[in-house]
C-alpha cells in the first residue's frame, strides 16, 4: 500500500502495525515487557552494534528490539503514526511533556550559550529555563508576541551575546492568551545567527494547534514538541509528550532520552495509541463547539472581551493566523466585566463544565489564570500579557454546543454585576 496516498486519519489504525507478528491480534498488544530475548548472541551483538552507533545502518533495516528504556514496540509504532501528522522524518516519545522539553532544552544548549524564548510559554517551561538553564550557565533572553523582528534583533545585539545565540524557542499561539507568533519570522532569526559550523535551532511547542491545527515544521521549525497530555491523549487520564523533527536532530534526542532514562512506558504508548484513532474527530468537534461557544460570548453583555483566533481585531496577528494555522482551535479565553469576584461566581456556578486545569480532553474545563495557571507569573509580567483578574480560559470539549452555551449562559447570568458594569450592560442590551 503506498502510504503517502492516504490522509492520516486514515491510517491511525494500522500504521506501522504488523498483526501477523502478535498472532493476528488487530490492535497492537500492549508489549508489557523490560527486555527482549535475542535468537542469538550474533544478533544481540548487531543490534548492540546499531544502538551505540559503532556501525551504519543497512538499508531497510530497523533497529532490533533491546530493552524498554531503548525502545519498544509500543512507542515505534505510535512514534510512527504521530510523524504523520507534522510530516516529520522521526519522533520520540516521553513520560511527559515536561520531559520532552527539558530533553530537548539539555540536549541543544551548553554553558555559554543563549536561548532566545518567547513569553509567556508554559509555567513549566518558564520556570525550567529561568531557575535551572540559568544554573547551568546558561543565558536566556524573552521576547514577547508584541515585538517586531527589528525590535527583537535590537535586544539581541544589546544583550552582546547575540554571537552566542544556540535556539530559539516559542510556544504559538501563548497560553492563555492566544497571541500569535510568527514562526517564519522566528527562523529569519535564527538563520541571520546561523553559520556553516553551527544551526540556530528553532523549537516550538504546539501543544495548543497540534498535531492537526499549525504545523511548525512547514514553517521553517527544526523541532516540534508536545504535552500529548493535551489534544494527542485528549481523555485526561494520561500524561505524556513528544518531540518530532529530521532524523538527524531526533536521533540526538533519543540518544539523550536513553541517558536520562524518560521515554514513555508500554501502557502510555498503548493509550496514546489509542487515543491517536479519534485525534481528527475529536479536535474537529471540539473547534466547531469552541466557534459556537466564541460566537455566544462576542455579545454577551457581561463579557468585555475574547481572546480567540477566530475573533481576532489586530491585522497583524490576522496576518500570521491566516499564513501558519489551519483552525481556529478550541480554547477561548475570555474578559470578564468585573474583576476576580465576577471570574470566581461564574466559575463555581457552572454545572456541566469542570472547574480544572489542563485543556484539550473531551470534557470541556474553566480556570482562572491569572490565580491558577499563571500565579507563579509576576504580577506587573502578568498585566503586560493581558492576563488580569478578569480573565477566564475554557477548554472546549466535545459535548452537545447547546448544552456548553446554556452551561455558560446560566452561570454568567448568576454573576453579580457591579453597578458599574451593569450601567455597560444596559446600554448594550439597549441598542440590541
Ligand atoms: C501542559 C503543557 C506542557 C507540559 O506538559 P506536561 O505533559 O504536563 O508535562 C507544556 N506546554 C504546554 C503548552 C502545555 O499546555
């Protein structure tokens, strides 16, 4: 069959997969195993040949299964099906998503070297490159989506150690705010660094569009890296990551995951699996449900503002969406008239969708960033990325759009407005 005829969608069942070799099983067993028996000493000693690299592989050949922290079929198979989406030549897979940036962070960066990163970025993420890289010697530079190239340039070269610059990292659109990022613009940075001896890699991390909504490495990305906690898992009940780019660059992650010892286990590798044969019906519910719930909000007389891609009013961020993503996503952010006693009511008024963090499952959740996600955040940081008191984020699921939007619609109708707010209201509701 030749594969590339087909969409992914169409082969999340079977890609990769061969039942003949688990007894005609149609699902790939979970192979629940910490090491492989060998049929003899000269082929353990080949596939120990081609794991540490002592000879080249032949062609068509695929590396023999060794031991679970190496690989297993668990993980290729689902690491395969995933390069499908992204159009990756390889992928690895990790326990977490944390896990997969912190490899990725450790691999490609050495004492000296700069990182060039976008902010906001997850919580995580921020808190690993500002308190641990910096330990290592390592010095990191923020930009914000509000800066332009020449702006971000201009850093740079103030910092003087432009010369240093190693990678830059972004995370498109940011969390919680939906602001967009440039990635094209981002490998004109890297490459106006980059020489014949040495890349400036550019990673992005997206988990908010991904594997079916933006696709970094068209773009110009080197890596592309995932909480598959989020759309990949889509079930909230597992926690898992990964990482995809060239053969060469992945080949240097997996090397660095043997050492660090994070891949995902079987029973990881096996849910992802599974989780993978919905992935397309799911987010494409899930972004119709989210346009239906955004359309709702725009008017809603106790909401000020959205933050969703597909109601976006700046022209320069409508310019790098209409280029780099394919949906409008399903996360919709949202000021509320009021302050953090408004965002709470209507956070524990709702009935049908869960008060939690985490996004992209099938059940529909509400936070609070500005108290939740992003406490760790600085306050004046946080005022400057518009995450107030006011700010609420929903991850839109796939239930019935009917039954969110009433959901929504009853618990902002329990929300007390302060007179002033209710002066706007009425004038709103007035000139409806
Ligand atoms: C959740 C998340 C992570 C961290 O992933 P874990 O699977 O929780 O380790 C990283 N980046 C983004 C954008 C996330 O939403």
């Amino acid at each position: 069959m030749d594969y590339h005829m087909l969409k992914p969608e169409s082969l999340m069942m079977s890609y990769g997969y061969k039942p003949e070799l688990s007894e005609g099983s149609i699902k790939c067993p979970i192979f629940q195993t910490s090491t492989f028996v060998f049929k003899t000493a000269r082929e353990g000693k080949s596939f120990f040949e081609l794991a540490y690299g002592l000879r080249e592989k032949e062609e068509n050949e695929s590396p023999g299964l060794i031991y679970s922290r190496l690989n297993n079929p668990d993980l290729e198979i689902l690491e395969n099906r995933l390069t499908l989406w992204d159009k990756a030549e390889d992928c690895a897979v990790f326990e977490s998503g944390m896990s997969a940036i912190s490899t990725v962070l450790l691999k490609f960066l050495k004492p000296g070297d700069l990182l060039l990163y976008s902010n906001p970025v997850y919580g995580g993420t921020s808190h690993f490159i500002k308190d641990i890289l910096t330990g290592f010697g390592i010095d990191v530079l923020p930009f914000s989506a509000k800066d332009s190239q020449e702006m971000i340039l201009d850093r740079l070269e103030q910092s003087g150690k432009a010369q240093n610059l190693a990678m830059v990292y972004i995370e498109t659109p940011a969390n919680p705010t939906n602001s967009l990022i440039d990635i094209r613009m981002c490998r004109d940075i890297a490459d106006s660094y980059s020489n014949s001896d040495r890349r400036v890699l550019l990673s992005v991390d997206n988990t908010y569009m991904g594997p079916i909504w933006q696709h970094p490495l068209a773009h110009g990305a080197d890596l592309v890296l995932y909480s598959a906690t989020k759309y990949i898992g889509g079930h909230s009940d597992v926690i898992a990551g990964a990482c995809l780019g060239s053969r060469e660059l992945i080949g240097q992650v997996k090397e660095m995951r043997t050492f660090l010892g994070n891949m995902a286990g079987p029973w990881t590798g096996w849910l992802l699996m599974r989780s993978l044969e919905t992935l397309k019906v799911r987010m494409t519910t899930q972004n119709r449900n989210a346009e239906r719930v955004a359309a709702f909000l725009v008017n809603h007389p106790k909401v000020k503002r959205i933050h969703f891609l597909g109601n976006l009013d700046d022209p320069r961020q409508q310019e790098i969406y209409n280029r780099q993503c394919h949906s409008s996503g399903a996360m919709v952010s949202f000021d509320i008239k009021g302050g953090e006693t408004e965002a709470f009511a209507f956070l524990d008024n709702l009935k049908l969708i869960k008060l939690a963090v985490s996004l992209g499952g099938t059940e529909s959740l509400a936070e609070h960033p500005a108290t939740m996600t992003h406490a760790g955040v600085p306050p004046e940081e946080r005022e400057s990325h518009g995450i107030s008191e006011k700010l609420l984020r929903l991850s839109i699921g796939v239930e019935n759009s009917e039954d969110l939007i009433w959901d929504i619609g009853q618990a902002l109708e329990k929300v007390k407005t302060s007179p002033d707010a209710r002066k706007t209201a009425n004038l709103i509701l007035s000139e409806a």
